[in-house]
C-alpha cells in the first residue's frame, strides 16, 4: 500500500509519472514549496509504463503526463529532455533511441560521444540539455516549461555525480562539469531546475478548486 497522507484533505496531489526514485528525489525538491504534495506511483499502488512514441521532447512528455493524469485521477507531472550537440546536427536529442544511443549503460554512451567528437576544437564542442515539463490537469488543461542548459563537450570524463552524460558535461563559468557538482548546486544550475523553476511559480497559484 502507498505511504498514508500527511497532508490537509485541501492540499492538492501533484502525480510524479516516474518511477524512478532518484528523479522523484531531485523533483521534490525542485518544487518544493509549490502548495501541492508531491507523489509518486507508488504511493497509490499505481504500476504504469508509457512508451514514449512522442517526435519531439514536448509530445513524450503530454504523453505520460495524461497517461499517468487519466489513470489516477491526479494532476501528473511528466518530462523528457535529452541532450544536444550542434556538432552532431543536435543528436542525441529528443530521438535518441531511433539513433543508437540507448541500449547501453551511461560509459558506454559517454564513450560514444567522445568518439564521435574526435577532432572537433573546444570551440565546436557546444551542447545543451533541454527538458520539457508537463502537467496533465483532470480537466484537460496542461501546463508545459522547458529549460535549457548550455556547455561543451569536454575530451574527457571528469566528476562521479550526476549520470548520463554529465561527466563530459563542461560548464565554462564554473569550471566543472555536471557530475563535478555538489547537489544544491545542480539544482540551482541544471536544466530541470530551470523548467522546474518556472512550473513551481504556475502551480503555486492552483489550488483543488481550480480544476
């Protein structure tokens, strides 16, 4: 059974469509403060997966926000996001695993990555991660932010925080990469904090008589 409620019957419920406990950690924090309590699949014996089918990170995100908004009954948060690379014509992005990126472990990705900006100066090693949010409202109604992220490919790995691609992640103004950052400052600094930044400022305003 799901954790039992803390919360006023009037605070509303905000659904995590992940079931991923380390991203569910990173988004309770990220909105905190927000008026809703936040939780996850699990806490109202809820088993989902969504195949994301989307073309862009904006459709995979409505797409499991709704799923996850229709079989609960919940307003759901979903995202998707990706990383892009301007040497690479912006791939991994939102089709990484129509290009043969997914199926290995984050190493492996990295590695591939680096192999595939051999010979390209620092000066043409620029990326960006970008995530899109999505509320799905039982209404019908959807809230959507994205963030952005911007750096370089670095030549090589550095840091053992983070995953994915963090490692290789360079940020010029801090000198680090992603996984060279302490958690507080990721979530000041990253992407999803970005998104998540400007989702908190619109939920804060909703109460359950919203919708």
């Amino acid at each position: 059974m799901g954790r039992p409620c803390c919360y006023p019957r009037s605070v509303p419920r905000l659904l995590l469509a992940t079931n991923n406990p380390g991203k569910a950690a990173e988004f309770r924090e990220l909105l905190a403060g927000c008026g809703w309590q936040i939780i996850v699949p699990s806490d109202i014996d809820l088993e989902l997966d969504v195949e994301e089918t989307g073309r862009s990170y904006a459709e995979n995100a409505r797409l499991k926000a709704e799923a996850f908004c229709r079989a609960s009954g919940l307003a759901a948060l979903a995202d998707d996001s990706g990383l892009e690379v301007d040497a690479l014509g912006g791939q991994p992005g939102a089709l990484h695993h129509e290009r043969g990126w997914d199926g290995r472990d984050d190493p492996e990705r990295v590695q591939i990555l680096l192999d595939a900006l051999k010979g390209v100066p620092a000066e043409g090693r620029t990326a960006r991660y970008r995530v899109v949010l999505v509320v799905a409202l039982p209404d019908g109604r959807r809230l959507e932010e994205e963030g952005v992220c911007e750096g370089v490919i670095a030549a090589a790995s550095a840091g053992a925080n983070g995953f994915g691609y963090d490692p290789v992640f360079y940020l010029p103004a801090l000198g680090k990469t992603m996984a060279q950052l302490s958690r507080a400052e990721k979530n000041r600094l990253s992407h999803r904090a970005d998104a998540a930044g400007k989702m908190r400022g619109r939920l804060t305003g909703l109460s359950a008589l919203s919708f």
